[in-house]
C-alpha cells in the first residue's frame, strides 16, 4: 500500500503542534534549582531542607503512631514478611484499609524527608511537594509543620525556582516552534523532508504474520 504524506503545505502548518507534542516544556531545560536561582539561594534552599527535614521528622513520627494505634498490632514494617503483610492488610475494613493507607503514605514521607536530613544532594525539590501537602496530615499535625522555623523562606526560594524555571520552558518552547516553522517554510527544509520521506518510502517492507 503506497504511504499518503501530507503536501507541502499540510507539514508547514503542522510545525508548531509537532514541536508542542514531541515533549513537555519543561523537558526542554534544565532541571536543577541551580540553573536558576543564585549560589547564594540555592545554598540557602538546601540549608532551609535539611533544618525542616529534621524538625518535621518527629512530627511525622508522633503522627504515624497514631494511625498505628488505631490498626491491629502488630502493624506491619519494613521488615514484615509479603505474606503476612498480606494477611493484615486482608482483616482490616474499610475505614482501617484508609487509615492503613494514610499511615503508609506518612511513612513514605518521612523516609524521603529523612534523605533530606542527610543533605542528599540530589534532593533539590522541596519537601512541602511531598505527600505531606495532602490530607493525610490532621489539622493539629499540619498547623505545626506550617510554622516550622524557615517554612515561609524555604516555600519562597522554591516558588521562586519553579517560577524561572517554567519561564525559561516556555522561552525555550516558542523558540522551537520559531525555529521549526522557519525551517519547513524554507526551501531547504522541504528538500531536507522529501529526502527524508524517500528514505523511508524505500526502506524494507514491514510484513505483519498473520495467525
């Protein structure tokens, strides 16, 4: 069966949604807060991580003991065989699976908080991001996290990173649109699309077994 392309003027006018789908704007740039923000500030968001890991990591803990309290004992940890983990997650109702759940959740939190802790130095994205700004925290948990010592600081420079950072994805995106309309409107770029096209038109045969 002979392929169908698009004319000339089909593929000129399909530029810019073939550069909008082939990835998101944010792909198109660096991901790092240090692209972005001055030495200064990211040291200083790396600083604010680390002291608000360590304070938020008892918070979590008292609050993961809750649920715990309120599930079949033992609940289960880390170390807790697939099998039997399976069984206790089986005995509980409903209300217990969503607190389950809750408490699991916590827990994931509190281990990606506790990388932070330790300066790991590829976590640059802010904890706040984390499951922490869901609704698995109580009100009382969630007041006390928000008045941590640095929150406001911290939530700035990070608000403040992803603001330049979107800015520079779509500077970056309409200049591939720019670039990728300027080349299929010449007539270099449609040579360049035709030989293309020939290429694949001569290419093998793809033949489907059928059965």
């Amino acid at each position: 069966m002979t392929r169908v392309w698009p004319s000339r003027e089909e593929w000129v006018a399909a530029a810019e949604r073939s550069v909008r789908t082939a990835c998101l704007p944010l792909e198109r740039v660096p991901e790092g807060a240090e692209h972005y923000l001055t030495a200064d500030e990211v040291a200083e968001m790396n600083r604010l991580n680390v002291q608000l890991a360590q304070a938020a990591r008892p918070i979590l803990t008292a609050e993961i003991a809750r649920f715990a309290e309120e599930l079949p004992k033992p609940a289960p940890t880390a170390r807790t065989r697939r099998a039997d983990f399976s069984v206790w997650l089986n005995a509980l109702d409903g209300t217990q699976m969503r607190m389950s759940s809750r408490m699991f959740t916590l827990r994931h939190a509190r281990t990606d908080i506790g990388r932070q802790a330790k300066a790991d130095p590829t976590a640059l994205t802010t904890w706040h991001w984390s499951p922490l700004t869901y609704t698995v925290l109580s009100d009382v948990v969630r007041d006390l996290l928000d008045h941590l010592d640095g929150w406001q600081l911290l939530y700035g420079l990070d608000a403040k990173y992803q603001r330049y950072r979107w800015d520079a994805a779509r500077e970056a995106e309409e200049a591939a649109v720019a670039k990728a309309i300027k080349v299929r409107s010449s007539d270099e770029g449609w040579a360049r699309e035709l030989e293309r096209r020939a290429r694949i038109d001569d290419g093998p045969a793809v033949r489907v077994r059928e059965g």
